[in-house]
C-alpha cells in the first residue's frame, strides 16, 4: 500500500541506518512499533519518535495524518511528552533499546500501560490473500438506534486499511496486514484505541470483532441493499427539530463568562452553524478543521459558527484542553459551555435524538433550523468525507444566497 506513511517508514530507516551503533543505541530519533492496553487488549501503533538536547517530540499516525505532541523531554532516559488538546501525557523510561510507561488521560480513566521498540518491517505474504476491498454494511444494533454501519476497505496484497463509520462519526485509519486465515487491524492516534479482527467467511462475508466483542456480520453494500438488510442511519435526518418554525435557541458562557445568546446582534441576519461539540471527542477533532475553513471563506458574506462545547466538571471550571484545541486548529469563531455532555439533551431540548458528538444545526437567517447533521467522517472515511464537505458547503452557499428577512435587518 503506498502511502505518506510508507515514506515516512523509509526516509526514518535511512536515516536511522545512517547513525553508528552507539549513537543509535542512545537515540531516540525514528519510527517505533508500540502498542497500549486498553481494557486488556493490546494494541498496536506506529509511533515517530525526536529529540534534540533534553527536547523531544513524538507523533502519532492516523492514515497519512501526524498528531504531534506539543511538549515534551527526554532526560536521562525519561521521555515525556504531553498533547494539549487531548489533555494527555506519555511517560516512558528507555533501558535496552525499548520504552516501557504509560498514557495518561487526566481525570478521563486510569492510564493505558505502553511500551515500545524499535520498527522493524515485517514481510507480508501476499500469496492467497483473500480480496476486502471495498464497502461493507455492518449489520448491528447500536446504543444510538442504528441498524447498520459502514465499513471501508482498502487493500494492497496482505496490507489493508480501513475505517468504520457509525453515525457519529468514524474510528480512524484502522492499518494491518493478513495472517493466519484474518486481517488484523488497529488504531490508536492519541485517541479512540481499537483493535478490529477481520475474518473471511465461505459464504463471501465478513466476520468483524471489534477489541473482544461479539462478533458482528458485514455483509458487501450492494448485496446487502439487494436483500432488503437494514441501511446505515442517514446522518441528515438522524436529529430532528421538535418545532422547525421556532429559531434555535441558545445561551451560555463564553471562555471569558459572558454571556452569549442566540438573540445577540452578532447573529442577527447572518446564516449560523450550531455545532455541538467537545475538546474530549475525536469525531470533533474530526469537524474542527472543515468548520474553521467554512468560517474563514464564508465570514465576508455573512456566515457565523457557534461551538456549544461540552466540556467535564473539571474542564468548565479551567478549559485548558479546550483552549488547546481552539488553538491547535485557529478557532476564531464563537465557542461556549454549555455543560457537561451528559447534560446535553436537557440544554438543547427543542432537539430529537440528539445524541451523537459532533451534531451541527444550520440556521437560516431568519434563525430558524434549516438542516441537522449528526457526526462528522473524518479523512479516515474517504468518499464519505468529501461528500459531506460539499453538500454542506453546497448548503451553506444556498443559504448565504437567500435575502435577509424584513424583521432581521
């Protein structure tokens, strides 16, 4: 599979290969295999590693997509690195060429156990390697009401990467290889930590086991539409308004505690997006980057973006993480706390089914709901991901195009 990812794999081998023995022996420049265990699975993940001095810096992959820590130190054999935006830290002591420590989640669960040694490229036998590839419809019963997800394929010989895209959004770039009668696939980027068992059945499906739950069946998309077999939930008409002729209606905090209202005169007239979000869900990490692009293109003729951001006990009386968010991705439009995601259905209760982290309201300008889309397909999504950005670019242009009402001018 040629991908970002491989020539990352190669320029850090090169490079490594370069340095003598002693210096490689100390260093921790290059690509590491490591894995974390969450809930007494193991998982695995590529991990580049960098120092210089007492400085260090370590990356995590999701597809061709680096998240990179923000800060972080290696002294006397002690690696830390920390991610604001995520409010995580990796702590590792390296003794005879491996790292061994831990990933700390701040006040979200207990630490995942780490360790890591140097890559080493594992050769893949591509001979009678069944062919994946492709679009798979995931037969389950969801906590959210879902009677199918996706399932995107991609293969070259025994290398596969994949994604599974639930309403809410998607698991990121799953990456492994074929052995022993399945695929093997995992991902970790600092975040959602899954490992996905990928099975080949006699009558053409697919047995899927995420982490060690029951397996579930996937079924090809189109033999699946050729059955009758239940679709995945249509993500513009998952949530729904109680009352579509009232205008959205908010009001909550800024960072700074003022007050900022749906009523307010910044909104008045413009075209709104509402997101609901959180610094803690990946699916927003996901959103954020498309909705600063909207805001930076469109702000000129009149559009504005509401992040009601829903944050734990901890984070609404300091918003670190949040503020590091907002930085990492140049947030310059609105952002709220509304309260703690539990809190969520009570906070907005003119909504229907609002369950999944992100969902984005439009407002036309007269303020009232025009559209809802639960979740966000991250790049892990492919196709999935590119349509949703232009249907709701196309949408946002369709709204900016229409006149100001009499009573909001």
């Amino acid at each position: 599979m040629k991908t970002n990812v491989a020539g990352f794999i190669v320029a850090a081998l090169v490079a490594l290969m370069a340095l003598p023995a002693s210096a490689r022996a100390q260093s921790l420049n290059g690509l590491w295999d490591a894995t974390v265990i969450v809930n007494s699975v193991e998982i695995p993940f590529r991990l580049e590693l960098s120092s210089t001095g007492t400085g260090a810096k370590g990356s995590f992959f999701n597809g061709d997509e680096k998240l990179t820590s923000t800060t972080g130190s290696f002294e006397h054999g002690a690696l830390v690195l920390s991610f604001d935006e995520y409010e995580t830290k990796l702590e590792a002591t390296l003794k005879d060429g491996r790292l061994e420590g831990q990933y700390s989640r701040g006040t979200r669960g207990a630490p995942y156990p780490f360790q890591a040694k140097r890559f080493a490229p594992v050769k893949v036998d591509a001979a009678n390697v069944p062919s994946i590839a492709g679009l798979w419809n995931v037969q389950v019963q969801s906590s959210k009401g879902e009677s199918a997800w996706q399932l995107i394929v991609r293969q070259s010989g025994g290398e596969v990467s994949a994604a599974i895209l639930r309403v809410d959004g998607d698991t990121g770039t799953l990456t492994g290889t074929f052995a022993d009668g399945r695929f093997v696939l995992s991902h970790f980027s600092g975040a959602r930590p899954l490992r996905v068992e990928l099975t080949p059945q006699a009558d053409g499906t697919l047995a899927v086991v995420q982490n060690k739950d029951n397996p579930l069946t996937a079924i090809r998309s189109e033999i699946a539409r050729a059955k009758g077999l239940p679709e995945p939930s249509d993500p513009s008409r998952f949530t729904t308004m109680r009352d579509p002729t009232e205008p959205l209606r908010f009001s909550f905090p800024d960072l700074a505690g003022k007050t900022v209202s749906n009523t307010d005169d910044r909104f008045r007239g413009k075209v709104v997006i509402v997101s609901i979000s959180g610094s803690w869900c990946p699916n927003c990490h996901d959103e954020a980057p498309f909705l600063v692009e909207l805001y930076r293109k469109y702000r000129g003729r009149g559009l504005e973006i509401v992040s009601l951001s829903f944050e734990e006990a901890a984070q609404l009386k300091n918003p670190t993480r949040l503020r590091a968010f907002n930085k990492r991705y140049g947030i310059e439009y609105t952002v709220l706390l509304p309260g703690e995601p539990r809190e969520l259905a009570d906070k907005l209760p003119q909504a229907v089914n609002l369950n999944s982290f992100p969902t984005t309201f439009y407002l036309g300008r007269d303020g009232r709901v025009r559209g809802v889309h639960a979740g966000f397909p991250g790049k892990a999504s492919g196709k999935f991901h590119q349509d949703t950005k232009d249907e709701v670019t196309a949408d946002v242009e369709r709204l900016l195009n229409e006149r100001v009402p009499t009573s909001q001018r």
